[in-house]
C-alpha cells in the first residue's frame, strides 16, 4: 500500500480540506499520514496559505524543502494543493519544475486523479479523515467570502461566498457523531453570511438549531461571524440549547471610525459597542473572542488610542492581534500607502498585548473557585490536558488538571474545580463524586 504524506499550513478551513482528500484517497487504497515529523510517503502532498507574507513564505520554504527531498530521491513524487496556489500558480509553476502538481482550492480531487493517472470514481465528499483527536472536529460551512475589506486577500483566492447546502452539512455531523465526534468547531470565511447565496436570507441561526438537536453532539462553537448585519436570531438559539457554546468568535479589526471607513468594514465605532453590549445582555456569560489589527495605513496615535481604551473597556475574554501587512491586489494594498513604520507597528502590537495579557490574567483568576465541564484532550507529562467551553482547539487557553488525581479518559467530560490560574491557563482538579 503505498503511502502519502500530507502537509497542512495555515488554518482550519485548509484543514478540512485536507481531511476531504485524505478521506478519498484513503478510500481508494492509499494510506495517509499527516504532519509526520518526518515524512516517509512515496508522495507528499502539501496544503498551502497564502494569505499574509509570513504565511506565504512559510508555504515557499515548505514546498521548496521537499523539492529538495525529491532532488535528493528521498520522495518520488511531490504535489501541492491550497491557497498559495491557487492564487499564484503560473508563477509557482515557473519557479519550482519540481512539483509534479499544482492544484488550488477546489480541484483537489484532480489531484488524485492525476496520481492514479485515470478517473476516480464520485464519493461523498465528506467521508474524511479527522486528523484532530476524535472527539472534535471542524466542520466548514461555506467557502468564500463577499465582504471585501480593504487588506483581506481571501475574495482574490477563494471567491464569492458559497454556502453548502444544508443537509449535507447535517449529515455530515451525523456521520462523525456515529463515528465518536462530541465536539464541533463550525468554521467559515463569514458563517453569519451563511445561505445569503442560496435564497437571499441569513440561514445560520437554522442550521445550528438542527445542528443542536442531532443527538451526540455535545459542544457547537462558532467561529467568524462578521459585525455588520448580525443575525441576532442566532443568540436565542445559543440561548435555548446547552450544547451550543456561549462562545463567539467575532473578528472587529478596528475601533475608530477613521479606521474602520479605511478598512471598508461597513460598520461603525457606535455599532460595534452596541453589538458588544446586546451580545452580553441577551447571552449573559457569554465569551466574546476577536482579532484587532494595528498599523493598517493611516492609523493615527490618536486611532490607536482609541483602540486601546475600547480594548480595556470591552475586556475580551481571547483576543489575538496582528501588524498590517499590504499584500498585493487588495484595495489598500493597491491603493494605499504602507506609511506606518514597522517600529511603530511593532510597538503598538506588543502594547495592545500587554493590555490583553492584563485582561485575561483578570478574567481567568476570576474562574478559580468555579466548577467547570471540561473535555480532556491529551495527556502531557505530570498534566491532562482539557477545555471548556469557552476554549476552541489550538488558539485559546487551557485547563491543566494533575495526572496524579487520578486517570481520565481522552474525549470524556468531567466536572472540574478550577484551583488556579495564569494569564492564559486554568488548573483545575477533577470533582469527586
């Protein structure tokens, strides 16, 4: 049986849709490794991002790496699929002659076509290969996005906004729920512009209440939403089912009208805060999560101290942040000069940090004393690993419970006593019965 390596840079969406290809190859007699610390396929496939510089770079040293390896005769074969590509492939085609295959972000199944040199027959797309514990996995609603802000490069590589239908999502989670999946990240460019494509109306709030009642599914958390024309509906289901996370993950970017007009965001400062506010009241509890970005051209000490201030009034439970980088074909990066200088980029991001780190050391002391459900991950030395809630896979914080307490299931649910915490972590012993 021959083996294929595959490698996944960038983010979860990419993930899936490595899962997707891992899953049809697998099914056509292929077995498939992924992110193996060292790669041992007669073919390597790799998932690219070519979303900002540092991962655009990231993907080039990666392809050109195993170039490398095939030279040498360490792999045979090497194919490369994903974001990168599909943005830049004649370029990519000319510069490195080493890869066997450049595919994009929709004709991964060619891929396989290709290594089979003959047509494969049509399966159902979402009979995947998780790659994450079993327990959780990523579910991708829709692909693309039409909002168009000025820095974003995802509309030049993903396109318009295209929803999947509905029931095929559903079923989806069926299939993985019969396959022991608890836990689901529902993830997209915008999930709240979900089903506008289809007939013109915002369908979220209805897929993730059919979503809630499919028995199995334990945790729904939701990634992406956008702030302009939210579907307010959605809260009331977060209200009505326990197994859709109080958690919200809302990307703002800016805070100061003058950035956010700049930014083409279609929302203002007044909006923002009043979304904030609703979000809390209607959901009380409810953990808010976003990504801010500073030195986007223009930015004035005085936007930035607005941003600053908003950051300590709206206290985010997780926030990330990022310096802006122009990148060509978009609307600032075409028609804006980059004017901040890296420096102050770089001071401005590491303060906005210092403001955040501050924040979440509060808010994460106030859970000591708390009784928590948790979901254990893993297992790491004298510690298992685990979440609640509020914590997605990967970029939020984590609760550290003593292996010495006694052994815990990977994938299971326990009540946990929160004892102590850190800026971004808890620890936590398990409730006796």
């Amino acid at each position: 049986m021959k083996t294929i390596d595959f490698i996944t840079l960038g983010c979860s969406k990419n993930l899936v849709d490595s899962e997707m290809l891992m899953g049809l190859c697998e099914a056509n007699g292929y077995r498939c490794t992924h992110d193996s610390d060292n790669p041992q396929g007669e073919i390597v496939v790799i998932n690219t991002c070519g979303f900002i510089n540092d991962a655009k770079e990231e993907s080039i040293n990666t392809i050109l790496e195993f170039a490398q390896a095939k030279t040498e005769g360490r792999i045979q074969r090497l194919y490369v699929m994903g974001c990168l590509s599909e943005r830049y492939l004649a370029d990519l085609e000319a510069e490195i002659p080493e890869v066997d295959g450049w595919y994009g972000k929709f004709n991964y199944r060619q891929l396989l076509a290709d290594i089979e040199s003959q047509t494969i027959p049509n399966k159902e797309e979402w009979n995947r290969v998780l790659t994450t514990p079993r327990h959780y996995a990523y579910i991708k609603i829709s692909e693309g996005c039409d909002r168009h802000c000025a820095y974003c490069a995802i509309p030049l590589i993903t396109g318009r906004h295209q929803s999947r239908p509905m029931e095929e999502i559903l079923e989806e989670v069926r299939l993985l729920v019969k396959g022991g999946t608890k836990e689901f990240q529902i993830i997209a460019q915008e999930l709240t512009y979900y089903g506008i494509d289809l007939d013109g109306k915002q369908h979220i709030a209805e897929l993730i209440d059919r979503m809630a009642q499919i028995e199995g599914v334990e945790w729904i958390r939701l990634h992406y939403a956008y702030p302009a024309h939210f579907p307010w509906e959605l809260l009331e289901v977060m209200r009505r089912h326990d197994n859709v996370c109080n958690y919200m993950d809302i990307a703002l970017q800016h805070i100061s009208d003058h950035m956010l007009t700049s930014m083409r965001r279609h929302v203002t400062k007044q909006e923002t805060i009043e979304l904030i506010e609703r979000m809390r009241r209607e959901v009380p509890g409810i953990c808010l999560r976003t990504t801010l970005m500073v030195g986007f051209p223009g930015e004035t000490e005085k936007d930035f101290q607005e941003l600053l201030d908003f950051t300590r009034w709206a206290r985010f439970d997780r926030m990330g942040a990022f310096a802006y980088s122009a990148e060509e074909g978009t609307w600032s990066g075409d028609n804006y000069e980059d004017d901040v200088p890296e420096e102050v980029k770089q001071r401005r991001l590491d303060k906005l940090m210092r403001v955040q780190q501050n924040i979440s050391a509060e808010l994460e002391a106030e859970k000591v004393g708390q009784i928590l459900r948790v979901i254990i991950d893993r297992q790491e030395g004298d510690y298992y690993i685990g979440r609640t809630e509020y914590c997605s896979p990967e970029v939020d914080p984590e609760v550290l419970i003593p292996v010495a307490g006694g052994r815990l299931s990977i994938g299971t649910f326990y009540d946990v006593t929160i004892t102590d915490s850190e800026e971004f972590d808890l620890y936590g012993e398990i409730v006796k019965e």
